[in-house]
C-alpha cells in the first residue's frame, strides 16, 4: 500500500507577535497544516509545541455547533478557549457589531449562509483575545467589505503582540500584512523567509511547473451554480498568449491574451454581449473587457453555436494569481455566467525594460517622464 505524506520534515519555529503568510498550490499540504497547529489533526510523528491560547479559523462547517444559535455558540467557543462567561459577556457587544448578523443571532447557525458563518467565526476568533490566530482562505467566502475588516483586524493583531498565521491565495494581503511566508510544496518547507521574496519564490515555481490553467479549453457549460435557465448558454473558454500559442502556463506581466468564447444561441438575436472579468482571488473586480463597447454587438447572431473573440494587448497586471470570470448579456442584461471559470498566474517581466516591476497595486501603467533643467521652480 502506498503512502502518501501531506507533510513531511516541516519544521517551522514562530514568534509571539509575527503574522506568516502560508503559501502553496492546492494540495500543498497548507490546510493540513493549520489543522496540526490548532489540534484538530494529530501528526503522524514528529511534535507541536503551543505557548498561548489558540484560535483557528478553518474550513466553513468547522468549530460551531449548527443546531445552536449564534448567540450560544458565542459562549461555546469562547468556553473552549478557556474563558469565563463573564470574560466572554464583556466582548460579546464587540463581537456581534463586528459581524453584522444582530437580526439573525438567535438563528440556529445551520440557517446561515456561507458568508454569515464566516462573519461570525472570524469575530469570535478574533475578538475572544487568542495569543495565536490561525485563519484558513475561508475569508474568501466574505464580501469585499468584510474582508477588508478582517484583515484590518488582523493587523492590529500585530500591535497587541498577537501571533497570526495565515493562509491564503491573495498574494497582495500576504504581502501587505505578513512581514514573514512560508512557502509549501508537496508537503515541504521549500522557502521560509520575508513575505515578498517568498512571493516572487512562489511566483517563479508556478511558472517552472505551467501551473497557471489547468488545460487548454474550459468547459464552461458543466461550470457548477450557473445561473442559465435558459438560452443563450455559455459552452467554452479558451485562452492564448500573444503568440497564438494555448496558454498552459503563465503570462508575463504586460503580456497579450486572447479569449476565445463559445456560446450557443436557440434563436436569432441582436444585441448579444459577452464579458470577461478580472477579479482577485478575494473577489474583487479589477477590470472588466466587455464586447458592448465594439460595434460588433450591433450584428444579429444566427442559430447555433457562436464565438466571441477579446484580444487584450499588454494586459497590465502585475504578477500574482487572478480569477477570470465570463458573462453573456442580452441587450446588457445577464443571461448566464460562470464565476471563477479559471485562474491566470501574471509573472514577472521587464515590462518597462528597466529590469524592475512595482511591488504594490494592481496595475502596470505606462508613463513617461522628463526632467527640464531650464525651468524655474515653481513658487510654493
């Protein structure tokens, strides 16, 4: 019988008051390894040693009672942390604004939506006072806003010498928030150092092994939690790079791509508009190409199965990993779409041709500049 390790040889030591980011592919072991550090999985071999209070943050369903409501898995989580219920009353105010769900708090938490729970379970981990936080990527779950608080709130972990660490795809909060990343592959610390080097070392693995698509075409129509009922559907997604060549791995920063969308059509209609969209792993929008803006919308499409082309040249992003998502309109009004249809890795690239790249935002932004030695200062 073959064995298979989820982590093998990692040693890792941290101290109070760092915030690490955990990097890694899906399947790299990350996940695992949270739940070895919050005692939810018992190592094979080897030991864990904990100085302070733990609270996890892991997969969605983890850690609440769903028969209970919110209000009593409050007083639950903060028991299993060892706190008094008077310990816990005091934070409890705090704990519920910050959450947003008052209506709902004596809903048992089986009523909830995704994003609810995780507005919950984040507040209570990270309001009962924890020496050491651990959150998986389940903030991803969340909406833009709340999940700005909550790394809002993570951060200010660091002013109370509170130790985080933290798992997730969003390369940009790892980098703003984390001054240390750990980077996992197959099971193994592979790189272990400050945040944005284990970024660019993260960056250049994914390149070494193709891992930005998963294959040449997507299929979209077997896509889950599509919204189409009715036609026109989305069939297929395929992506290129500049050279026409099927985009199997990465994109430079600054490169082209071209989409191919397949859709298909019961019956002739004007006015048919398809999207592609760019979003950050935490879902949100950063740019969005839509066909409304050519005039090949005005064009009737016939019977049967349709194409769309998007070429965008020089997609300025900078490097890091992006969810693509793909829409189709009539007459701009949504007909189907599929969400995080795929994911594109950006990596680095002279894009300015001065060998350096931006470490912060999103965009690469052409722009020239000069220095006129002839003119006279400006008065203040």
């Amino acid at each position: 019988k073959e064995e298979f390790w989820a982590l093998k040889n990692v040693s890792v030591e941290v101290q109070q008051g760092e915030i690490i980011g955990i990097l890694g592919k899906n399947g790299a072991g990350k996940s695992t390894f949270l739940k070895v550090l919050s005692r939810i999985t018992e190592p094979s071999m080897g030991r864990i040693h904990l100085n302070g209070r733990v609270a996890s943050l892991l997969e969605v369903g983890t850690g609440f009672h769903p028969e209970l409501t919110g209000r009593e898995n409050v007083f639950l989580n903060g028991a299993i942390l060892g706190m008094s219920r008077e310990e816990i009353k005091m934070k409890f105010d705090e704990i519920v604004a910050f959450a947003e769900i008052e209506k709902f708090l004596d809903t048992p938490v089986k009523r909830y939506s995704s994003g609810m729970y995780v507005r919950l379970a984040f507040s209570v981990a990270a309001h009962l006072d924890p020496e050491i936080l651990i959150v998986d990527e389940v903030l991803a779950v969340g909406d833009v806003a709340f999940q700005r608080k909550c790394l809002g709130k993570m951060e200010d972990a660091n002013t109370r010498s509170r130790t985080v660490l933290f798992v997730s795809h969003n390369l940009a909060a790892v980098e703003s928030f984390c001054s240390r990343a750990i980077v996992l592959e197959q099971g193994q610390v592979v790189f272990d150092g400050p945040s944005q080097d284990a970024i660019q070392f993260y960056l250049e693995s994914l390149r070494s092994n193709g891992g930005g698509l998963h294959s040449d075409v997507i299929d979209l129509h077997s896509a889950p939690g599509r919204p189409a009922k009715y036609r026109p559907q989305l069939k297929k997604l395929a992506l290129f790079d500049g050279n026409g060549q099927p985009l199997r791995g990465n994109l430079p920063a600054g490169g082209s791509l071209k989409a191919l969308i397949y859709f298909e059509l019961e019956n002739p209609c004007p006015n048919v508009d398809a999207e592609l969209g760019f979003y950050t792993l935490g879902g949100e929008r950063i740019c969005t190409a839509h066909s409304a803006y050519e005039p090949c919308r005005q064009h009737k499409r016939r019977v049967g199965d349709q194409l769309f082309v998007c070429e965008i040249p020089n997609l300025p992003l900078l490097p890091g990993e992006y969810k693509i998502n793909v829409r189709l309109d009539i007459a701009l009004c949504e007909v189907d779409s599929v969400e995080d249809a795929t994911r594109l890795t950006v990596i680095q690239s002279d894009f300015y041709g001065t060998g350096i790249l931006p470490t912060k935002g999103v965009f690469l932004m052409n722009n020239r500049w000069t220095m006129d030695h002839d003119r006279e200062e400006v008065a203040a």
